[in-house]
C-alpha cells in the first residue's frame, strides 16, 4: 500500500476540486459521485501497479493446469500426448494413476539413455541391508542420477508437483525392462532394516511411470488391496497373474502413485505388490522412490 500512497493523494488532490467537477459541495450527489469515482481510482491504480510490478497473482486465481496439460503444451522441448487426468484406483492401500504423464518421447528418450547400461536386477537381504541376485525379481535394470540433465530434471520437478513430496526427497530414477516370462513376485517397497533408512529415512511412497505398452501381462498387482477387482473395467483383459489382486495394465505415458506410508505414518502392508510375468511383448518402467526426509543422491 506504500506505494499506492502519492497516487492516492493525487487522485484525492484532484476529485478535491469542486468547483471544477461539482458545483455543490455539500449535495448527498456530489458525495456519493466522489466516494464512487475514488474507489474506482483506487481499484484502476491497484490493478495498473500490480500489472507494472509484474506481481504473481494470476495463479491464485486460475485453476491449476498441474493436472490437466493441454496436448499440445511442450514440455522442455517434448510435446505431451494428450490430456492429463488423475485416477483413484485404491483408498486401501492408496493408489492413484496419472494419465498420460510422459510423452511418448520422454519415454523413448529414457529408454535410450539407460538401453547401454542395464543389468541383471537385484533385491535388498532385509536382514543384512545389502543387495543380492534372488529368483522373485529377474529383469535387469538400472539408475539415472538424480538431476542427470534437462529431461530428467524436468520429470523429477512434475513428480514433485504432483505428489507434493520435494525433489530432494527422491531418489534416482531406476529403468527396468521385463521381457517374456519375467516377473517381480509380490513384495513390499519399504525397509525392514535400519541400514537402508540411514540416508534418508524410510520409502513413503513410489511413483511408477510406465515407459512402453505390454501386449500381455505384465500388469502391476496390488494382491491384498481392499478392492472388489472383478467389477473394474478391463478384468477380463488381464492375465491370470492381475486377477489376483488389484490390477494395472501398462500403458506407455502413465504413472501410477501409491503411498507405502499410511496418513497416520504407519507404514502400510496393503502396500504390497507385484510385476506380473510379461507373456507377450516387453514392458519397460521407471520407478522412483521417495523418502521420508532429504535423500543424498
């Protein structure tokens, strides 16, 4: 309002004079026509400062378009392919799917840069911390730093908008690629052991974002989610492996968002899921997990 002041005082200096504007000064008219054109001054000179200041006030206002982006909004270079929108899927355990989130070009895009580097993938021995080689997990796989560069840094800062979780939470991207007849048995993404928490804390919830579409199978399976799965869209369009739970289908784009930490911050055994054996094509993801605090990348 400081700078408002010298307007102000201006504006009432000059509807002050009125022999010029209104010949009687004491009429309820000439009041009533006074106190209206001060407002509207007023709210013309707030409106001109804030335009010249360049103020931010336009998104306090306009609907956010963090959910929903245009097709044709380009994104650090990519284009999106086709309207974002949330899905529920779960309350137990909390699971939701953010259509189209990727494009197609930032899939193939992460596709390509982990292609040269993928290995065979790994679980975490809940007794020592450590990694080991274990037949419930055989695809291969392999970790994008953290802020890598531009793309990657574009996609973990929209993964923050949209879970409200910092990117320094995060950790680093993993790529993974399932071919025919691997699978990841059902298990639970976070820790048991007090050595993987260290840095970080424990996982409270896990962003996977599927990076190709499957022909068959593959689909990711929550087995013990309070959810009557039989009556969803698309039930019989699932492997064996998906009716056994709550099940999603791959589609290149989407990301599915489910919390292993319940609101009471409890962790949550409903949490526990699965990658269901690829029986036709190949399927490619891109988890991300993120932490209870500050995760050194």
């Amino acid at each position: 309002m400081a700078l408002l002041r010298p307007l102000m005082a201006k504006a009432e200096a000059r509807f002050s004079n009125q022999r010029f504007f209104f010949p009687c000064r004491k009429s309820r008219t000439y009041t009533l026509a006074l106190t209206s054109l001060l407002a509207l001054s007023v709210v013309l000179l707030v409106l001109l400062t804030l335009d010249v200041l360049s103020l931010p006030i336009g998104p306090l206002f306009a609907p956010s378009r963090a959910h929903d982006r245009s097709h044709s909004e380009k994104t650090e270079g990519f284009v999106q392919s086709g309207r974002q929108w949330t899905e529920v899927i779960s309350w137990e355990p909390r699971a939701f799917v953010y259509h189209n989130f990727l494009s197609k070009e930032e899939c193939e895009y992460i596709i390509q840069l982990a292609k040269p580097h993928m290995k065979k993938s790994t679980v975490v021995n809940s007794t020592t911390g450590g990694s080991e080689d274990n037949s419930v997990r055989t695809s291969s796989g392999m970790f994008l730093q953290r802020g890598r560069d531009k793309i990657i840094r574009s996609i973990e800062k929209r993964i923050a908008d949209y879970t409200f979780i910092p990117v320094e939470h995060g950790e680093g991207l993993q790529v993974l690629h399932y071919e025919v007849g691997q699978k990841y048995e059902p298990h639970l993404d976070y820790f048991a052991d007090e050595f993987n928490t260290k840095n970080g804390g424990q996982r409270i919830a896990t962003f996977l974002m599927y990076l190709s579409d499957v022909e068959e199978g593959g689909e990711t399976v929550f087995p013990n989610a309070k959810v009557n799965s039989s009556s969803l869209p698309g039930y019989n369009e699932l492997s064996d492996c998906g009716k056994a739970g709550l099940a999603l289908k791959p589609k290149m784009g989407d990301a599915l968002l489910f919390w292993s930490m319940k609101p009471d911050a409890t962790m949550d055994p409903l949490s526990l899921h699965g990658a269901c054996p690829v029986i036709k094509g190949n399927k490619w993801s891109a988890p991300k997990w993120m932490r209870l605090h500050e995760y050194k990348a």
